[in-house]
C-alpha cells in the first residue's frame, strides 16, 4: 500500500453519540494521538518500502470576495479561525498534525474546555507528513471587514446550488490548496470533489448530467490554475465513482459518474463518466480556463 490516510470524519456520523464540547475535545485530542501512533507503527513497518502518509481533516474553505490583498488576507484567516462555539474547522486538527501545538486562539476560545495535553503528547501527535489530503465542495465567500467581526457574505443571490444546496463554487478548488499549502507547506491531494444532481434514465436509456460536466470543469481548471502557481497538487479524486449510500442522507443524493438502480442494481455510466474517462486520457488536455 502506497498511500495511506489513517481517518476520515473522525466521530462525525454514526452511531451519532451527543457528548459536551469538554468531552468532544479530550475525544479529539486522544484521535490526534492515536494517528500520530499510527504513522509510526505504519513507518516502522514498510522500512525500505515507499509509503506515503497524510491526514484529511474536514474543515470550511474560504474563498475571498476580491483580490485585493484585505479580502485574500480575511479569507485565510477565516479559513484557519477557531470559534469557540464549535469544532468545525481545520487548525484546531491540523496544527498540532504538523506545527506541533494546538493554535493559540483556540486554547483561547476553548478555554476550561480544552483538553490537557501531557508532556510527550505533542511529540507522539507531530508526526512527518507527505500530503494533505482536503475535500472541497464548496466555499464561503470573505470580505475584509474593517470591524473586525466575520465578513462572510453567504448565502449569496443568485449563486448556482447542487442538489445538496451548497453553492458552486469553482474558486474553493484553488484558493483552499493555496492556503493550505502557504500554512502547511505539504503537497495537497484533493480526497473529494464533487456534486450531488438530480439525475435519473432517460428515454434513449442513457443518464445525461451536464451540469456534473460543467461543475467538475470549473474546479478542475482551479485546480490547474493552483498547481500553476506552484502549489504542489499531487492527487485529485472525483466523489464518487458511483451513486451509493451516503451516510449524511443515504440513497436520496447522486454524487456518482455512474447510475446505480438500487433496485435492480444495474450501472450505467453516465456522460459524466465518459466526459471524465476523456479528461484522464488526455492528461487534463481537454480541460479549459474558465
């Protein structure tokens, strides 16, 4: 095995325990030690064999209303922010991973709430990493706000929505690995990227979802504008290769490039299947600006 990401929505969904942001806390922090334990039994096992390990923490991209240097600046900070009120987000994870240290603010914001972190933890916790694995549906659109309170301006008028409701937002495929990277200086794979439509068969027997088509070009030619102003993207994967259980709301969303009849249990590649399968052939090749 060549890559290896050890957790994926750590606590997020089943069997849907309800535990006080005290509690939620101390779970995290024995999470981070356990990966960091992880990435050493998995170092010392494949000595001579190559083996790449990463994290994928789940947590908000911002994206910044303008390019002035006020609004690039808002949404990086946004994007690493900590709120006290919550544990959505990615420097309360991700620090510790790879700078060493829980983020400042949130020791803050948590306060009596944090958890105690024993001499050695941080050292068992900050482990060498390959990659940084992001998944990316979506951004949060931040003005600089001279107030110095949240200048985020969703929801926005007129935005496209997918079937999910979160708004398509091509930039989030390149500002969130720019961001990433400036912070973390590893390389990105993007884990997941996607959306759900509401697709079905239609009369010729085939499943047409061009708007699938068109989403996945807008990210993927971001992401390309990414890699060309140096960040490192060294993986991207659609979600989902097909139509299939998805633990926040089951069989009712389609993410797939195939159709799955949860009946009958055909497949059927859908245009997006084969528009994508021309992507790969190509090496991006038919991917343009946008």
């Amino acid at each position: 095995m060549l890559y290896w990401i050890r957790t994926l929505y750590p606590g997020y969904h089943a069997p849907g325990l309800k535990l006080s942001l005290a509690d939620c806390l101390r779970v995290t922090h024995n999470v981070l030690l356990s990966h960091g334990k992880a990435v050493q039994v998995l170092r010392a096992r494949n000595k001579g064999d190559a083996c790449l390990v990463g994290a994928a923490p789940v947590g908000g991209v911002m994206i910044p209303a303008s390019d002035t240097a006020e609004d690039i600046e808002a949404a990086r900070c946004d994007m690493f922010s900590v709120k006290s009120d919550s544990l959505w987000n990615i420097s309360w994870y991700m620090d510790p991973l790879v700078l060493g240290d829980y983020p400042e603010q949130g020791r803050r914001g948590y306060g009596k709430d944090a958890p105690a972190v024993n001499p050695g933890d941080m050292d068992t916790i900050c482990q060498p990493l390959d990659f940084y694995g992001v998944n990316v549906y979506k951004g949060d659109c931040v003005a600089h706000n001279p107030s110095g309170t949240s200048g985020r301006l969703n929801p926005r008028e007129g935005v496209s929505l997918t079937h999910m409701d979160w708004e398509v937002t091509p930039e989030a495929l390149y500002w969130g690995p720019r961001f990433l990277y400036e912070r973390y200086s590893l390389p990105v794979v993007v884990t997941e990227n996607g959306m759900a439509n509401c697709d079905w068969v239609h009369l010729d027997g085939k499943v047409h979802d061009p708007q699938r088509i068109d989403y996945l070009h807008r990210y993927i030619a971001q992401l390309g504008k990414a890699v060309h102003d140096g960040v490192p993207v060294i993986g991207y994967f659609v979600w989902s290769i097909m139509d299939n259980f998805e633990w926040a709301c089951g069989y009712s969303r389609r993410f797939g490039l195939i159709y799955v009849d949860y009946q009958s249990k055909e497949r059927i590649l859908k245009d997006s299947a084969h528009w994508y399968k021309e992507v790969i052939d190509t090496d991006g090749g038919i991917i343009q600006d946008v």
